[in-house]
C-alpha cells in the first residue's frame, strides 16, 4: 500500500514543480515571445510596416547629422499629384482630412486649396526642383514647419563627404532656418531604388538611359509609411495612348506650358535621358493589386477583356498551348514529356525582324505587353518592351 501511495505522489510532485515554474516564468516567456513577434515583422521585411509607434526609416538620413527619418505609421495617407488633372477636381477638404499628406517638388497649394488642399505632412524634393523651392523660402521653410522635406538626387550631388552642389545647399537652408525638417535618400536606398525598377522592368535603370521620377520615390517611401494611400491625379498608363486624350497641362501650377500626355509620351519613347513616366505607372497599377493603394481622380478601373500582345507573347502563349498539350498525351502515355517544347521560347536577337517588330510596337505604345501568368521582370526582360 505504501508503494502505491509513493508511485502515486510521484506524478503529483512533478505536476507541483511544473505549475510553480510556469508561473515563476510567466512574465519572462510572455516578454521573450513578444519579442519575437516583433522581431519577424520588422519594416526590413515588408514594405507595409505593422509595428506601432514611431519607426526609423533607415533609408532617409536628416540633414546635417545623418540621425534616421523618425516618423509614426500613418493609417491613411493622401500621394497628391502636381499633374493638371487636379484643376477643378475640389478634393481639397477631403486631402486636408486624410492623417498624412504627401507632395512632391515645388506644387504649391497656396491659390489651389479647393482642389489640392493646404497640409502638407511629407514632401518629397527632385535636387533640380531645390532651387524651385528656394524661391520662396518663406513659403517652403518658414511657414511650413511641420512639413518634412526628402531630397534626392544623384550621388555627385548628393555626396556628403565630398559636399555635393545639392547637399551644400541644403547646410545653407538649414542654418537659414533650423527648424526646418530636412532629409536626403541614402546611397542605399537609391540603389535600391534603382534595385526596385530592374526588377520590375527586366532592364537596368541606367544602361537603358532612364531617370526614375519623383513620384517613382514617393510612391516607394509611401508603401512603407502608410497603411492605405489615396493617389490624387495621377493617370494610368494607357490614359495617354488614347486616340484623343483631353489637353491638360503638365502641372496644375503652370497652366499654357507643358501638356501632360504630350510630355509623357515623349519621355516614354526617348531613347535615352528621359523619365518612363508611363512605365511606372504600369508597375503602380500592379502594386496596386497587392497593395492597398487606390487611384481617383481620374480612378483606375480595372481592365476587362483580353490585352493586346506584343509578337514574343504570342510566341509564349502558342509555346504553351503546345507544351500543355504535349504534357497531356505523355500523360496519357505514360511516357516522358519531350524537352523541346518549352514554355518559354527562346530570347528574341537583337536584329531580328520578330525583335525589331516587338520592340517598335512597344515604344509606339500600341500594343500592352501584359500577361498575368508571369512576373512582369520576366516578361518584360524576355519581350524587350520595358
């Protein structure tokens, strides 16, 4: 009887020993896990930071110390375009009401608050567009406190150590107004940038004479601070191909100059030196699949029906059908699939008539090498049409 009685408290004093530590350690485990959680969704892992309060933006260093762009998640933010589009619009109350506000060179909002608003949270600068705002440094850097502004541009510009044209500007503002809350892009995060494109183009940012835009750096700086971005202004990349798009000038705050099709169709099919506004906007409609980013004013419906395609995407779709219906009668077989049938054909020669065709097409703008089937760095970089 005894035995039992000891092989029975047995069990007993490990299930005692077992609930003291469990609540000895409580508070411990509880912080470790914690921890951890935190730590695998840092902002280095997903362009859409989850962790609240104030983040560090490693990528953008202030001026003149070099200290992280410190700034809260915004839950809602409002990417106003500087295209004319936002003439007559009357967003004003709706962009003033959004949590954070992001601009983009020297658009002014004074004159405009009907249709652009007045606040201004984030704006993001071009090095060309610094002398711009320097014009009025009342308007930009004195009354405009509460606004920070991100400067990029190349790095012989933008070189700290060597004091680029650009940087040494900026030490010049920010002893005129030390208030005054200003950034620049790091080298890194400019690769990156330039990382960012290549990826979705299939094509090097510089070997293809390309200069990425401002709202190509807005748009990436604002996948990481907010939550939800309302895009105002900005047209999609077929907007422009129309037959007859409507005139409208390039900026709403210089009416009789630049017309905004015009300038991006010539961009578009510049060879070298030029933005790919049209480009970009494309690669925005894809993150805007994935992302919660929404267009308005014009918005941006969805395609319906079937893209036209370029001559390489008509090889890749015959290619495919040939190749599923091989896979289905090895099937049937039992038999090995052939390996010359591939999925994807062969690389287009430069020279070639089919190149040549694709490539013509493209820069004409009238077809849309689209296929959802594939990464858009695959098909881009395999049809020539970036």
């Amino acid at each position: 009887m005894k035995t039992v009685g000891r092989l029975f408290s047995i069990p007993l004093c490990f299930l005692a020993l077992i609930v003291l530590y469990v609540l000895l350690c409580n508070q411990s485990c509880m912080q470790l896990c914690w921890k951890a959680c935190l730590a695998s969704s840092q902002p280095g892992e997903s362009l859409w930071p989850t962790v609240p309060g104030p983040l560090h933006f490693q990528g953008y260093s202030s001026v003149p110390d070099g200290k992280p762009l410190v700034h809260r998640l915004c839950r809602r933010c409002a990417l106003v375009s500087s295209s004319g589009q936002m003439l007559g619009s009357r967003w004003g109350p709706e962009i003033d009401g959004t949590e954070c506000v992001l601009r983009m060179n020297q658009a002014p909002t004074a004159g405009y608050e009907a249709d652009v608003g007045h606040r201004s949270t984030l704006r993001m600068v071009s090095h060309t567009s610094v002398p711009l705002l320097l014009r009025n440094q009342s308007y930009f850097f004195q009354q405009a406190r509460d606004t920070v502004y991100v400067v990029w541009g190349p790095g012989k510009r933008m070189n700290r150590d060597q004091g680029g044209s650009t940087y040494r500007t900026l030490l010049k503002v920010k002893e005129m107004y030390p208030g005054v809350q200003l950034y620049t892009l790091t080298d890194r995060m400019m690769a990156y940038c330039d990382e960012v494109f290549q990826n979705e183009t299939g094509k090097n940012r510089m070997k293809s004479g390309s200069f990425l835009s401002t709202g190509w750096f807005t748009m990436i700086l604002a996948m990481e601070l907010c939550d939800h971005i309302v895009v105002y202004g900005m047209v999609s990349d077929s907007y422009c191909r129309k037959k007859s798009p409507p005139s409208v000038p390039y900026h709403y705050f210089e009416k009789g100059k630049l017309d905004e099709c015009h300038t991006y169709l010539v961009h578009e099919k510049a060879p070298r030196g030029a933005h790919r506004f049209i480009t970009e906007k494309a690669i925005f409609s894809r993150w805007a699949k994935k992302k919660s980013i929404v267009f308005t004013h014009p918005s941006w419906q969805r395609r319906r029906g079937k893209a036209a395609v370029c001559p390489q995407m008509r090889a890749f779709l015959f290619h495919k059908k040939v190749s599923l219906k091989n896979i289905g009668l090895t099937a049937r077989r039992g038999t090995l699939l052939a390996q010359d049938h591939p999925v994807w054909p062969a690389p287009l020669k430069e020279g070639s008539v089919l190149h040549d065709q694709a490539e013509s097409q493209c820069r004409k703008g009238t077809v849309r090498c689209t296929n959802p089937e594939i990464s858009p760095s695959q098909m881009f970089l395999k049809a020539g049409c970036a």
